[in-house]
C-alpha cells in the first residue's frame, strides 16, 4: 500500500498484520506520540490518521491483540472455560501484554441458537456461567475484557458454529447458502448497537479470511464460477454478488450506524493474504468510512516463498516424524532450589551481581550460544556428523553403526526462556513463556553449508552445492557469506531473522569426507572441521592458517562464563600436590592492559578440577558441587562469595537427571531475570531438552 503502515495484531498460529488506513492525504504526523499500552477511558473512542491508529487525544496506539478463539465454534464459548475461571484467564491476557482481543463469532450463535445452553462440560471451571445462554456468556466474556480495559474488536467468524477454514466448507464469501448477506449485516448491526455505550469494544472485523467455494456452491448462489471454485473480488467493475469492496463498504456504513465510533476492520482475499484490491478500490477513502478503516493481512507459512518444504515440515512436526527435523524440543523441568539463588544472595547481605553470566560449550552434536536477553541459538556443531544406531546401518566404525546426517539451512533453533508472547508448542511458566522457534538461514537454492560459525550475533557460512561430508577429488570452489541476526530486540520471537550481509567471497577448499576413518575423534573429517581456520584451500591434513579477525581474547577464559567483564576464574597453574580428584587450588584475578593477571582471591576447592566456574559474577561465583567426578558433577552447586571465599548455600540439583555433565551447555542467561539453564541430548541425540528455571523476586 502507498500510504500503509503497521500495527500489531497478533493471533495464535497464523500472524494478523493490521494496517491503519489512511484519513488525510496528508498525514498529521507530528501531532502523533506514543503512549501505554492499556488505555484509560477517556483516551477512547479510537481513530485512524495516516497510516497509524490514534485515540481520541491524538495519540498512538498500538493493537496489541490476541485472537480467543473459541464463539465461533460449536460449543458457542470461547475456549478455556472448562479449564480455568474466565476472570484467570482475563488476567492472563493482561499480565502477557495484550491490551486487545480479537473475538470471533458465528451467524448462528448470534443470531440462530442465541439461547442455546452451552454444554457444562465447556465450562467445568466457570460454574456460575453454566445454564446461561450462548449469547449471555459472550455478553460475560466482553463485560469480563472491558473491565479489565482491555479492547475488543468482534469479529464473524463465518456463518456455520465451526472449525474454519478451507475452500470447501461453503463459508468462503460473507453470505452462504444457509445465511444471507442481509442475516450477516443484520448480525452487525445488532452487535453495534448492543454494544454501543461500551467504548472499549472499538471495532468491527467484518467478516474473517475471504476465500474461494466449491461451483455448486456458487451456482446455487446465482454466482459463475471459474472452473471448480468461485473466487471473491475486490473492486469489480460496477460492483456485483462477489464484490468484497462493495460489501465491506455496506457492512462499514451498517456498523457505522449504530456505533459511529467504532474501526472497521476489513480483511483481505485468500485467506486475508491478498490486499491488492485496496488499490483498485480504497475503502479508507470513502467519505462514509473516513477515520474508520483499518485493512488486516494474515500470514501462514505455506504462502511463502519455500512453499513445500514449509509445509512439509509444518506437518511432520505435528505427528509421528517429528524427530526426523527436531534436533530441540522445549520442556519445562523444575529446578525451584536453584531458582532461588538471586532471592539467597539478597539474604545474605548483599545484592550480587546485576547480572550473572555464563557462556556455552560444545556438545556433541548441538552448540548452544547465547544471543540477545534470556534467549539461546541452537544449532548443529558441524556441518556433517556420525549418528550412531542400535540397529545396522549403511557405515560403520570402532563405536559402531552409524547414518550420515547434515546441517540443513532450517537446523537452527532460537529459544526464548521469558518470552511475553506465546507460540504454537510453548511452554507456560508463571513470568511468561518458554518458547522456540526454527530460525532458517537463507541460502541460495541448491546450496548446503559446508563450515559454519557464529560470533557476535553475525554467522559466517562457507556454502557450496553438494552435500556437506561428501568425498571431495579436488578443491571445490564455495563462496562465503555473512547473515547478521537481525530482531533481537523485540519482543516477538518471530521478528528474530537472518539476513545477509555484504556481497559473497569466492572460497576453494577440501575436506576429507565424513565416513572416512576408523576413528573419528583423532582422523578425518571431525578434526579438520574443529582445527578449519577459514584459511582457503586444502584443509584436508588439518593444515592451520591465518585465522579470520576476531576481536581481543584474553587468557585461559571463556567470555560469558568465566570472564566478567576484566574478571577472570580459573584452576591456578600452580597446584600444591593435593590430589586434584578431591581437590584443587582456584583463584579469581582481574585481566590488566596487555593480558598480565592480578590475583584478587584464592582459595583450596573441594570437588574435581574439571568441574570449576558455572557463572562468574562482580562478587558472587556459582561452581560445581563438591560430590563430582571425570565426567559430570552431582546433587548440587555452590553459591560463593570469592571476595571472602565463603559459601552462601549449595544448590541442590532439583530436576531429572540430578546431575549435569561437562560437556552440557549451562549457565545464567545474560538478561535481567537471571535464567538458570540446562541441556542434554535424549532419544539417540535426535532430541535436545532444555531445562531453565528463573529466580523469585
């Protein structure tokens, strides 16, 4: 659109992107601020202005919506009611952030079956709705939202009380052979006037996903149909019976009646995916609906550009392959001891850090690094691996059978771990949500990804037709590419995206292939790819070279885990003798200019030396517990003051299993609410749970 602009409109599963349409040809810009998200009475009645939504000051607003599906359904109830009180699940929509729900409707409840007594068992939790009217119990529903002042935009679903959507249920026009366009004007009609002193209901979603309908469907509706399906149009010349910009303008001024201040919300074609029509007939522009209208698109994966693949993986991860893709599902584990770490240091006498961090290390098979507040990337340590079966396979080695899998472009995870807005599979946690969403870089069609890192929020990929692993008789010529990660800090986890940077490098390499090698750990492809040092040409004896620019190190320390700003935990490099199996000397020093340390603490720690600093904080340092061995430590950590060297509490291990091994990524997420997390790998690594457990206040 030539004057468009966004405003966020956000439903579970598809994503509604609502754009304001324009009052002025020229808009008044300069008299628009932003405000809060709720919205104090006398800010209502809302308006358009531009491209932006505004209240009754002039200021803006932004739709923060949540689609409550539900009314529109047979049971005739919006959803939720059998499992808590709708006062709970009120408050749950304010405490996430919304400040508008959007809440769809059917012809028939409204207007066939208004005193039809919803089932008992769709209301278990709300006892004082049961044997009240369909009708009543929406009326409760809008009564619970206002008070609350949260907006509602209504919104007729479809005709049938039913599931929608697709092309064959005969529901795809604003009429069908059961409901007549003038039954559907009629609903919003009433609904405007029923609720017209109630500001806070401030629009009207005419009519939900505009889409085609079987021929005999249309015959029967006197409608031509081409081919097999009769299509709606926007801006047909002279109008007509499939006209939608015709019959959005009559429904707009039908509403407008009744409820002149109300928005009129008018969605697009196919599915609300198609606004073209605004540009052959702009409704905004109509003198009965100036200030009014609001267009809203609705986004599926399906509809973009990798269509089959989008959608295979849509589907495969609803049912019995979805271990096939997933190398992370999310899970929820209890770890309450250890969440009150941040509430024991204040009892302790003293605040702690702002923040206590962590970084990540290397498992086998999965690299977890922190990006962005309270947020984990997740991705395949290589570009091609061994995965051991039980059962025979194609290759085999001195550890047994194993398949050939490969980092595919849409392998890479972004998980959030206090997330306010909630995701097809999230995790509910009382501050937020746990959730996770694929991350795909975009690489050119019939690429794979033959070297791959990320730093500092930028992954540089050595991409290459042919499969990653693959032998290789001579150097193959690569390119290499830059994708900066890009939405990091919105809120909305699906505005995170990779986005390349810069023109590609040509790059020659060779690697040796994945399955030579009897031995992986110490030949072959596995230390070439861990030694690669972006050098072009043969890497194939793990030949070393000058390294890509990186920016300062410092000593013996890992940023984010060790390190603490210019402080730095470690092992000391003079041990006295003691058996370092039971016990060990540590220090904690500050890094000077140039790299020299000067030692601030030291101490004798029990426990194994291979289990040392978990988080480094300005005072406080989280280490392994004292019962540890080779591999993992056990039952619990230490919290400890290391300026004195004294122990706040241990931290029992609260969660299954109740140890964590030295090569699990784990630590404190470097954001504000001091996120404890943990992964491993379940299910022969093709399954990657990841515990966290947030702090009290």
């Amino acid at each position: 659109m030539a004057n468009g602009g966004v405003v966020e409109m956000m439903q579970y599963g598809g994503y509604v992107l609502a754009l304001a349409a324009q009052r002025n040809e020229v808009p008044a810009l300069a008299t628009v601020k932003e405000q809060d998200s709720r919205l104090e009475p006398p800010r209502l009645p809302l308006a358009t202005r531009g491209s932006r939504i505004i209240d009754r000051l002039g200021y803006l607003v932004r739709l923060r919506c949540v689609n409550w599906y539900g009314a529109h359904m047979h049971e005739l109830v919006v959803g939720g009611l059998h499992k808590q009180p709708l006062s709970s699940l009120v408050r749950s929509i304010h405490v996430l952030g919304f400040n508008c729900v959007r809440l769809p409707y059917s012809l028939e409840m409204h207007l066939r079956r208004p005193d039809a007594r919803p089932r008992d068992a769709a209301l278990l939790a709300n006892p004082e709705l049961q044997n009240m009217t369909a009708l009543a119990i929406f009326d409760a529903t809008v009564k619970a939202l206002v008070d609350a002042r949260i907006m509602v935009v209504l919104n007729n679903h479809q005709g049938k009380a039913m599931w929608c959507c697709s092309e064959d249920d005969g529901e795809g026009l604003w009429y069908s052979q059961e409901y007549s366009e003038e039954d559907w004007l009629q609903s919003l009609r009433l609904l405007a006037r029923r609720y017209r002193e109630e500001p806070y209901v401030v629009g009207f979603d005419l009519r939900n996903e505009l889409r085609g309908i079987p021929a005999p469907v249309a015959w029967s509706l006197g409608l031509y149909p081409q081919g097999y399906r009769f299509w709606p149009q926007w801006g047909l010349s002279g109008g007509g019976k499939g006209d939608w910009g015709d019959a959005a303008l009559r429904a707009g001024a039908a509403v407008l009646q009744e409820k002149s201040d109300a928005l009129i919300v008018v969605e697009g074609l196919d599915f609300s995916t198609d606004l073209r029509g605004v540009r052959q007939r702009p409704l905004h522009r109509e003198p009965l609906l100036r200030g009014r209208v609001v267009y809203e698109a609705h986004d599926y994966c399906w509809y973009h550009v990798n269509f089959f693949r989008a959608w295979l993986l849509y589907w495969l991860s609803l049912g019995w392959a979805a271990e096939v893709f997933w190398i992370a599902k999310v899970t929820a584990e209890p770890l309450e001891l250890v969440a009150k770490l941040r509430r024991v240091a204040l009892a302790a006498g003293h605040g702690g850090p702002p923040e206590l961090r962590c970084g990540l290390r290397l498992m086998c098979g999965t690299e977890v690094q922190q990006v962005g507040r309270d947020r984990l990337l997740a991705f395949p340590a290589r570009p091609a691996w061994r995965r051991y079966l039980r059962s025979d396979g194609e290759f085999s080695d001195f550890i047994g059978p194993y398949e050939i899998k490969r980092f595919e472009p849409s392998d890479i995870w972004l998980i959030g771990a206090y997330e306010p807005i909630a995701l097809e599979g999230s995790v509910q946690i009382s501050s937020g949500y746990i959730s996770a969403r694929r991350l795909p870089l975009p690489l050119p069609e019939g690429h794979s990804i033959h070297a791959f890192k990320l730093e500092n929020g930028c992954a540089t990929v050595l991409m290459a037709r042919g499969l990653s692993g693959e032998a290789m008789e001579g150097l193959k010529d690569g390119r290499l590419q830059k994708f900066r990660l890009y939405g990091l800090e919105e809120e909305d986890l699906r505005a995170v995206r990779f986005q390349a940077e810069g023109d590609p490098v040509p790059f020659k390499f060779k690697f040796p292939a994945v399955f030579q090698g009897h031995d992986p750990r110490g030949e072959g492809y596995y230390p070439v790819l861990d030694n690669f040092d972006w050098k072009e040409g043969d890497q194939s004896e793990g030949a070393r070279g000058k390294r890509l620019e990186r920016g300062p190190s410092l000593p013996d320390g890992i940023i984010g885990r060790n390190l603490c700003g210019r402080l730095l935990a470690r092992d000391c490099v003079q041990q006295d003798g003691l058996n370092i199996e039971r016990g060990y000397n540590f220090e904690v020093s500050e890094v000077q200019e140039g790299g020299a340390l000067q030692r601030l603490a030291t101490w004798k720690v029990v426990g194994h030396i291979i289990h040392q600093c978990q988080a480094l904080g300005d005072r406080l340092l989280l280490m392994a517990g004292e019962r540890s061995g080779e591999d993992a430590f056990y039952e619990s950590m230490q919290l400890v003051e290391w300026p004195t060297q004294s122990k706040v509490r241990e931290v029992p291990l609260k969660f299954e299993p109740s140890y964590i091994e030295s090569e699990w990524p784990r630590g404190i997420l470097s954001g504000s609410t001091q996120t404890f997390f943990t992964c491993h790998e379940k299910n022969a690594f093709s399954e990657w749970v990841f515990v966290f457990a947030t702090p009290e206040t």
